[in-house]
C-alpha cells in the first residue's frame, strides 16, 4: 500500500476533480467504502451545498484531484492526527 497521508489535504478544502465541473469540498480522509472495503483517501460532500444525505457523499482518491481551490485548515492537532495515520499505515505495509 502506497503511504499518502501527509500529501492528504484537509477536510474543508474545497476541490475538482480531473473531467468534472462541480466542485466539492472534503469533509473525511483515509474513509472505507463498506461494500467494497477498499479505503479512499476522501470522502466529499458537493460544494456549496454540503451535506445532502449519503446518497450525496463521494469517496475520492488524490490522484484524481484536478485543482485545489481552498485548502481548509490546519493545525497542531490536525498534524498530530496525520502523524498518527501516516505510521498506522507505515505498521500495516511493513507487516
């Protein structure tokens, strides 16, 4: 598995993704599709209208991000939490 987390961007930000021409705005990283198990880096929610309902949430993987418009907020705690994820996922690629 291809270790990402410190490229993820966070939530709030407010993206396009490649061939579309709604924006949306990230509201969860590192989220699991539980039909298919597979984990996506983001999960969004369109922009500016938000949440919807689930029918509404997008899972997003970061290669298909075509241009940031916003990158929402960050701090201490934010950078703890990323730093937490990134060697969770360094456990799991080096078992």
């Amino acid at each position: 598995m291809n270790n990402n987390v410190k490229d993820l961007l966070p939530i709030g930000s407010i993206v396009l993704l490649k061939g579309a021409s709604k924006k949306i705005m990230i509201i969860g990283v590192k989220s699991t599709d539980i039909t298919t198990n597979e984990v996506y880096d983001y999960l969004a929610v369109p922009y500016p209208e938000g949440y919807i309902s689930d029918k509404c949430t997008f899972f997003v993987k970061h290669e298909a991000i075509d241009k940031v418009f916003f990158k929402g907020y960050e701090d201490d705690e934010r950078n703890t939490f990323i730093e937490r994820l990134y060697n969770y996922y360094e456990d799991i690629d080096n078992k």
